[in-house]
C-alpha cells in the first residue's frame, strides 16, 4: 500500500523542523525549499559560482537524514581559514556536487541518496534568481536579505528574471501531493518564493491535493508587522492567483505573559487569528491548545510534534483509504 505523500513548501528553519517532526509518521515527505537566499555563507557561495542558494536546502536534507545528529553537526561547521573561511561544509559539498553535476537538482539528488535522506528535496528552481519586493509606496527592493530591511509594506513579491521556471520536480512534487503544507517560515522570503515561478501556480491550483497553510506564531520585523493570520493567506493566494487553501492551522492562545520583550520592543505581536475574515475565505479552521513552544528565554516556536500530530491527522481524515499508525506505536 502506497504511503501518504506530504509535500512541504518552505523555507528557513521551520520547514526543516516541520520536516524532522513528520518523519517519525509513515509517510512520503518531498520538501520544495527556496533558493532565493543571498545572505551569510549561502549568498557567498551563490555569488561566486553562480548556483541556487544552498543553505535552506541544506538544512531540509539535515532534518530527513538518517544520522541527523551527526551530519547536523557536519554540516554546520564552518571553516576559519583563508578563502573557505565562514562557509558551512553543508554548503560546500553542495557546491562541489552541483560542480561536478553542472545541474543543482541533480546535485541535491545525488547528495541526498549519499547521506540516505528519508525523502526527497526539492530546490523551487534549478538557476539562481533574485527575489524582488514591489513596496507600498512602488519603489522595488531586489535582494532577500534587503527586503525587509526596508520597514515598509510589502505589495507584491517576483523573481528575477521573471519568466523563472520552476524546477519539474518541484511541479510533480505539487501534482502528485495527497496534502500540501504550506509554512510555517517567512511569508514573503520563504513561502511565497516557491509558488512564484513558471509553473509553479497552476501545479497549485490543479492539484487534487489537500492544501494546508501553517500561520506564522508571531508578527515578523520588516514583512508582515500588524498581519492577521488572514493577512498572511491572503497574500499567498493573492500571489497564487485564487484562494485555494482547505485548512489553516494557527495558535489562539494568550502567550504574552511568558514571551520575550524582544517581540515588544521590535514592534512583533501575536498573529491574530480574525476568524470572520477567514470564515469569509471559506477555509477550515484547526488549533490547538499546546501549539506554541516557548524556551527559557521566552523564543517562541511551533510545538514541533503537535503540529505535525495534526497534519498527519487531517492526512488520514481527508484519506479515509490509507490507514496508518505511526512508527513509534
């Protein structure tokens, strides 16, 4: 009997921790990451040999390999001599494999199989773009790291160049999803990113798959300040092209007391959930009460295993035919 396949849309650190929370369930996890970083070691690596950017990449592959620990601690350590100096080894080998290969999907293939991935990654598009922001006042920001460095409100996000195709993995990935789990990560440098190539928005929208938007916890500096969780799917089925989200899952509970002033003084607040607005899109609503993780310091995360308890549940009630427990039972 086949597996439910769980295609991931992403990027940053919480596809990857979405990622590593599925892979205890019996499923199929294809991850699509963006590639549009130009930051720290990534962007370097990017520049001078002209290559998607690796590092999200690398950090999806990390979380779905079978001696995670380990090529965790690898795969982030970085050099302290001469030209190599602040890269990542993650970033390297990716670089070597893509030079040997002269293709970077290829080159996530074929380093995927070497360090045994338990699923398959993605890159959105097999050239290098640049991410670029149209802002509420027309003035256009190119460059992800720039973007939100701006302070103002973010109309519309595209590729350089525009006629950027998506990668066709990436399409059969979307076509052949039984759920499509979009999030959580940065709206508009992580999510948004991958449903803008060629391509990409009609795989969307044609897909018979359950589509899943995971809100944002917190309010991000420079991208979605004062943003509803219906702000936030608005704008990914604006970029999209129609609303096509089935549930949204999102935290309802008051976690400001135990919150750090970061969030305060930064300007970020709790996403509200505005759930007329989101009855008017006609998406289902889902939370629950243990969603939010918060550490010592008062860092707000998803509780890595309830999130992915409640996507592997609404796999199994909207694919009533496969029936499956968890490996751990």
């Amino acid at each position: 009997m086949e597996k439910i396949k769980i295609t991931l849309v992403g990027g940053g650190t919480g596809l990857s921790v979405l990622a590593r929370g599925l892979r205890r369930y019996p499923v199929d996890i294809s991850a699509i990451v963006s590639v549009a970083d130009d930051g720290g070691s990534t962007g370097l690596i990017r520049d001078q040999i002209d290559m998607p950017a690796p590092g999200d990449i690398r950090n999806v592959m990390t979380s779905l390999s079978d001696v995670e620990s380990q090529l965790e601690m690898l795969f982030k350590y970085r050099f302290k001599k001469d030209e190599i100096s602040g890269h990542s080894l993650g970033n390297l080998m990716i670089a070597a494999m893509y030079d040997i290969t002269g293709d970077f999907a290829m080159a996530v293939e074929e380093l995927s199989a070497i360090l045994n991935v338990k699923g398959t990654v993605i890159p959105s598009t097999n050239i290098s773009p640049k991410l670029a922001a149209r802002m509420d006042d027309d003035s256009i920001i190119v460059g992800e790291s720039y973007i939100p460095e701006v302070g103002r409100k973010i109309e519309e996000i595209y590729l350089l160049p525009k006629d950027t195709d998506a990668t066709p993995k990436a399409v059969e990935a979307m076509e052949e999803a039984d759920i499509i789990v979009f999030g959580p990560g940065s709206l508009y440098t992580s999510i948004i990113p991958n449903v803008i190539p060629h391509g990409m928005k009609e795989a969307i929208i044609n897909s018979k798959g359950t589509k899943v938007y995971v809100s944002n916890i917190m309010t991000q500096m420079g991208e979605t300040i004062g943003y509803s969780a219906a702000d936030h799917l608005e704008a990914i089925n604006d970029h999209i092209g129609q609303s096509v989200m089935d549930f949204i899952i999102l935290n309802e509970e008051d976690i400001n007391v135990h919150i750090s002033d970061y969030y305060e003084k930064n300007s970020m607040t709790v996403v509200e959930s505005d759930r007329a607005r989101l009855n008017d899109i006609g998406v289902k609503v889902l939370t629950h009460k243990d969603i939010v993780s918060i550490d010592r310091e008062g860092a707000v995360r998803h509780n890595n295993d309830i999130l992915a308890e409640m996507i592997y549940d609404i796999a199994l009630d909207e694919i009533s035919t496969l029936q499956y427990r968890t490996n751990e039972e």
